[in-house]
C-alpha cells in the first residue's frame, strides 16, 4: 500500500483540496506506511518498511471530495456553467410569452392582448409557431449567464478586496450594484446579435426560419454592424434589469434569513435555502420588468424597423406606451424567469459544493482595542 519513491506526485489534482495540510516527519510516514501495510495484508504479503525507505509520501485524500475553493479558477468556472444553465434553459422555455409580448410592442393594433396574441398566433403559424426563434434565444441568452453570473461573482470580490473587510461591509449594496453593472456590459455585448435576429424572426414571418438563415440574412441586410445597432438600449435595458436584479435578490434574501426563516442559514437545509433563492428571485424579477421596461419596448422596435431611432419609437409608441405596453405580460414573465434562474443557478452551485448565493453578511472583525497608556 506505500506509495514508492517514483510516484511521489499525488494522483489527485491539487486544485481540488487545500494545501494546508501539516508535513509529516519521517518517522510519522513510516508509521502511517506500516499502518497501510498491516491493512492490506489480507490481499497480498507486503514487506515491513525499513529506514531506509522512510522518504515515501504519503498525499492526504481531500477533507471534502469535490469541495471547490471560493474564489478559485474552479470556483469561478462553476459560476459560469451555472449561469449558462440558469438564463439559457429559462429564456427557451419562456420563448411563447416572449414571442407575444415582442408582437405586443411592434404592432399593438393586431396584438391587442395577451390571450388575442396566442390566438393569433395559434391560426397563423400553428402549434409550432411559438418556438420561432428559440436557438437564437438559447445560444444568446447562454452566452449573456455566463458573463453575467461569471463576471458578476468577479467582480463583486474584486470590488470588496478594493473596499477593504469595513467598507465592503457598510456598502455592500453599492458594491452589488458596481459589480452586476459592469457583469452586464459585457453580457450584452455576447447577447446583442443574438438578440437582433431572435427579434427580426419572431415579428416577421417569413424572414428566417431561425438562426441559421437569419443571421446571414441580417447582415445582409443590415451590416454586420448593424447587429450591434440596438446595443445602447440593450444596455439601457438590461444593466438596470441587472443592478436591481442581483442588488434586491441579496437584499431580499438577506432579510429573509434575518427576519423571517427562525435559523441560521448555515444550519438550514438546502432545499430550503433553494427555496429562499427561489422567492428572492421573484421578488426581484417583479421589480426587474418595471425598471427595464421602456428600454425592453425601444428594443423590440429598433430591432424590427430597419433604419428606425429611438425619436421614431418615442414618437410612434408615446411615453406612456413606453412604460406600459406589454408590463403585465413582463411581469409574469420576468418574475419566474428570474426566480427560476436563482433557482437553478444556486441548485447548480449546491451541487457542486458552493454554498448558495446570498445570505447574512458577517461582521467585518472588530480592530483591537488601544491600549491605554499608564500615568
């Protein structure tokens, strides 16, 4: 069972537990060697180690098989993956209400409702009608989690370690803002030509079947540039969708823990603390399409009308019309999307070993009483 002199290396790769295990002395090796040997004595003889052969290593198993460390390679790595998850597999699965509520914003007068709008729908394209544009959907919003849980979880350490312990305490919630404000501009930049053409598919039948036939259709049209000409009110929608999405979701879930679940987080289970993700999540989403909502109407028709600007929108859809066309569709729609993505990114961390996001932050430690100087 003693590892020889040419494997000293462990198999295990070290990324994967903490480097803070104590060094054992020779003689230690050697005892924990004869222990391994009398072991395995039931399977093959091994010989009793000598003195001479006390330099094998012995590599502690981790503490925690597949444990990731906070704030590591791995640890952000995981942020990712569960990002893409959690916006990719929610954005498809609400491509129907999408689908109307985009109609809803481009032509008001044929769209009238949201149960008119499936009706429409339902006679002109069919069953399968509602999932027009779903892999550009998928793709662009896989590509957007990614950077935004990504950079998000980056950045809001990055932030902190700037802070210093006192100041990330007391500003926590300026720092959750800074951090998903600038996850988002890059998110969007991933999202943005995904975007164009998700939208130009799903409000002109018979543009593109998807993605495939419409990008290049697109850029045809419009320049390759040109997937990228609703980039500002993109940002202008989604990086407030992202501040008050990542800055209430902690803030809610911090006063649930505080005010409302009798146990320390710690010591919950995690289904429950999934739940508690799941609820701050809607919470947020509902405040989420308020805020983002006259960007998300500006988007939707920069995007169907080919050479149209913002004056355009302003003028043919009125200011009230901006803020309120489509919200109650949104609302439902951004509620459980977002919930659902807190939901299934967080189970995603849990079930690779990261605590969930969120929760009662700790008290920066106390720096150490002067001490007084004798008279």
């Amino acid at each position: 069972m003693a590892f020889p002199e040419s494997s000293r290396g462990s198999l295990i790769p070290s990324f994967l537990y903490s480097p803070s295990y104590p060094k054992r002395s020779s003689e230690a090796e050697i005892s924990m060697n004869k222990t391994l040997d009398l072991f395995s004595s039931h399977a093959a003889a091994k010989p009793s180690p000598t003195p001479s052969s006390s330099k094998r290593l012995v590599i502690p198993a981790p503490s925690e098989p597949g444990k990731i460390e906070m704030y590591s390679p791995m640890f952000y790595a995981a942020c990712t993956a569960g990002g893409i998850l959690s916006c990719g597999l929610t954005h498809m699965a609400v491509t129907p209400l999408d689908l109307v509520k985009c109609n809803m914003q481009i032509d008001p007068a044929k769209y009238k409702s949201i149960s008119s709008g499936f009706g429409i729908l339902l006679k002109e394209q069919g069953v399968r009608g509602f999932f027009r544009g779903w892999v550009p959907t998928l793709l662009g919003y896989s590509a957007q989690g990614a950077c935004k849980f990504g950079f998000y979880e980056y950045f809001k350490k990055y932030y902190s370690d700037i802070a210093g312990p006192e100041y990330a305490a007391k500003y926590k919630t300026l720092i959750y803002l800074a951090g998903s404000a600038s996850a988002e501009v890059i998110a969007d930049i991933a999202l943005c030509p995904f975007e164009a053409v998700k939208v130009r598919v799903q409000t002109q039948p018979g543009f593109a079947r998807g993605l495939a036939d419409g990008m290049p259709k697109f850029v045809k049209s419009e320049g390759a540039l040109g997937l990228y000409k609703g980039i500002v009110p993109l940002w202008g929608r989604q990086i407030p969708y992202t501040m008050m999405k990542f800055a209430s979701f902690e803030t809610i879930v911090e006063m649930m823990y505080k005010h409302v679940i009798p146990t320390p987080k710690d010591q919950c289970s995690k289904s429950l603390q999934l739940g508690v993700s799941f609820a701050g999540g809607y919470v947020a989403g509902v405040f989420c399409a308020i805020v983002s909502h006259p960007a998300d109407n500006l988007v939707s028709f920069l995007n169907n009308a080919k050479g149209a600007t913002v004056g355009d929108a302003v003028k043919k859809l009125g200011l009230w019309g901006l803020f309120t066309r489509g919200l109650p569709l949104r609302i439902v729609m951004i509620g459980t999307l977002t919930g659902a993505q807190w939901g299934i990114y967080d189970a995603f961390k849990v079930f690779v070993g990261l605590p969930t996001t969120g929760g009662v932050t700790p008290a920066p430690a106390a720096a150490a009483a002067p001490v007084p100087l004798s008279s």
